[in-house]
C-alpha cells in the first residue's frame, strides 16, 4: 500500500496521521473565560518544542468555522495549563471532552476540582499529578489548515508527592505517573514495557 497524501480525502488523511503518530500525549487544557467559567479539554496534537525555553504545542482544530473554546479563552487570558492524563482520569478526560457549549463547566460535569495556577491566569485539575502551568508564547497560523498551532511557555511545572523523580534528576519516574496516550478513534495505550537501551558508545 502506497498512498499520495493529496488524493486523499480530509478523513482519509486524518485517518492515517492519527493512527501512525502513536501514541500521542494528551494534553488536558484548561482555560477560563474573562469572567472566570471555567474550560478544561483533551487535545492529543501535542508535543514537546523545546526545553529552553521550555515550551509546549498544542494544534487546535476549529468547530464549525469558529474557534473551539479553549482556544477562545487562551487568547483572551494569554495563558493555560496542560494537565497530564494518567489512567486515574482517563474517564474524567473523555466526559470532558464532549463538544459542549461555551457556559458547561467541564470541570463539574467530570467531578473534578479546579485549582487556580501561581503563575499563569488559569485553573488547572486538582486531581492531576502532573501539571505544566503556560504563558502563552506563540500563536502560529497553519497556511491551508484549519487548525492553529499554539505554544505554551511553561513557567511552572507541579508535580503530586505521588510521582517519584528518578534518584539524582528531574526525570519523572513514568511507572509513577502511569500516562496515558492517545491512539486512534476512541483507542488509547497505557505504559507496557519500558525497555533500556544504552546510547551506542563512540
Ligand atoms: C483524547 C482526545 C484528544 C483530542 N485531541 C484534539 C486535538 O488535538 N485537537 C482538537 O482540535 N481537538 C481534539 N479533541 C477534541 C476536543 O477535545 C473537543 O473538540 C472538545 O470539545 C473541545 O473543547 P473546547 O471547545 O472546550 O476547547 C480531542 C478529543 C479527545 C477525546
């Protein structure tokens, strides 16, 4: 099998971006409106941009030619908190992610506490052990897509008692944190196996 990606229909390539980039870290992104509602949704186009500065992508998609709200609020407020997903929240994350209107607190419909981050204006999910807390850095436009790359400043990371460090770091122990990633379609991957494999030598 052989595709040309721009023969392809949009599900089509959709189909096979997301199910070949696996699995892919969800970011839990919560905002809030300028009034303080709170917002909070799973987006897995997410990565890691670079450590200094310490910067985080998230690539929202739009909803019928309007921004989804979590874009709305962060460019209103400049700032949101990636919360990480471990196994205990993979059910709140996928109640939160319902294309709900703008005045539904996702929050309270997946029985979770909002905290208020120190250094950004925006909440983040109590319940969470991992959170990064984001200034908004970049705004990136997509030529041709309907999708907007956003990148978070990562100006404070919080990390619950229950995620051990690796002795002597800062690397979070992964059979801690038990993440979750996101497959394809309503599939998801937990942490297997974890091999360790030395860098070649030269
Ligand atoms: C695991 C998961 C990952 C998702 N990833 C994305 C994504 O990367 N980009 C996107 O636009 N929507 C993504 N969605 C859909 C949004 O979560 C959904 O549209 C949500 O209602 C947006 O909420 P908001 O309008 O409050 O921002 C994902 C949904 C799930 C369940």
């Amino acid at each position: 099998m052989n595709f040309d990606t721009t023969a392809l229909t949009n599900r089509e390539r959709y189909q096979l971006l997301t199910s070949l980039v696996v699995p892919r870290p969800i970011a839990w992104v919560s905002t809030h409106t300028p009034d303080g509602r709170p917002n909070l949704a799973p987006y897995s186009y997410f990565a890691a941009l670079s450590a200094t500065p310490f910067l985080v992508g998230v690539s929202i998609g739009s909803r019928r030619g309007e921004p989804k709200d979590t874009l709305r609020n962060l460019r209103d407020t400049r700032a949101f908190c990636v919360n990480v997903v471990t196994e205990a929240q993979i059910a709140a994350m996928n109640e939160s992610a319902g294309e709900y209107p703008p005045e539904v607190d996702e929050f309270a419909r997946a029985g979770l506490r909002a905290a208020r981050a120190e250094t950004v204006d925006a909440p983040y999910v109590e319940e969470c052990p991992a959170v990064l807390e984001c200034r908004l850095f970049q705004e990136v436009p997509l030529e041709g897509s309907t999708n907007t790359l956003v990148i978070g400043e990562v100006l404070r990371v919080r990390l619950a008692d229950s995620v051990a460090l690796a002795p002597g770091t800062l690397n979070a122990d992964t059979a801690t944190l038990r993440p979750v990633g996101r497959l394809w379609g309503d599939h998801y991957a937990l942490v297997g196996e974890m091999p360790t494999l030395p860098r070649p030598k030269l």
